[in-house]
C-alpha cells in the first residue's frame, strides 16, 4: 500500500472531491463509523497507517484520535464495485470510535417505529474532549 496516487486518481470522487469512508472493525467487522476522504486524507492514510479524513463542516484535515487519542490505525484498505466508496479495516486504538463516547457512531435501531439506543457510553465526550 505504498503509492496510492494512481489507484486515487481511478476513484470516482463527488462534486466536492470527496469519497465516503465507511471504518469497520478489523477483527469483528463491526462497522464503526462513516466520514469522508479527499484525494490527501487517502494519501496520508496510507502512507501513514492511520486514519485521517477530511472534515466537513472545518473544511480541514482530521486525523483521528489527534484530540480523543482514539486512533484508528489502518490495517486495510479496499473500495466498493463502483470505486465511489473506501473501506478501511482498522484497529480501533481506545475501544472508542464515535464523538458520543461510543464504541460506535451505530448505535440507534430502529425498533417499533423509534430510534433506540443500543450501545452504552464508554466514556463521557465531555472528559474526552472538554468544554467547547
């Protein structure tokens, strides 16, 4: 996985030049959860062994874990049929993927009609990330 520059380059990115990144648990398969790449965050990912994704709403580069510690370190790469989505297969570093102190940013079913909450709290995001 050392030059990605030309398999980014077959990629089918959006109008904004991104692609959605689906983390999924190396080991279980538990889908942790989905952001986005830009053509960099998929370079530094692979060249550095970790997760990085671009950030939306700071229109920056966002490794992950940089303020949580809750690094995702990659341990496999692959894209979808259509080559518009990217799955990594990471060890999930601090057991904690999710901005809500979950293992999970899945943690709701639908049950009933209602949206339940499935997953516990693991750490409170206050004590994570402080105030805002």
């Amino acid at each position: 996985m050392n030059d990605i520059s030309s398999q980014a380059a077959s990629l089918k990115w959006n109008e904004q030049g991104l692609v959605p990144a689906i983390a999924q648990d190396w080991q279980t398969g538990e889908v942790l959860m989905l952001a986005w790449m830009n053509r960099e965050a998929l370079e530094l990912t692979v060249r550095e062994g970790r997760a990085i994704y671009w950030s939306r709403s700071r229109g920056a580069l966002w490794r992950k874990g940089e303020s949580s510690g809750n690094v995702q370190q990659l341990k496999e790469l692959r894209i979808d049929c259509d080559a518009d989505t990217v799955l990594m297969k990471v060890e999930q570093v601090g057991d904690i993927a999710c901005h809500t102190g979950r293992r999970s940013c899945f943690y709701q079913r639908l049950e009933n009609g209602e949206w339940q909450v499935t997953d516990p709290v693991l750490q409170d995001p206050e004590a994570i990330y402080g105030k805002s």
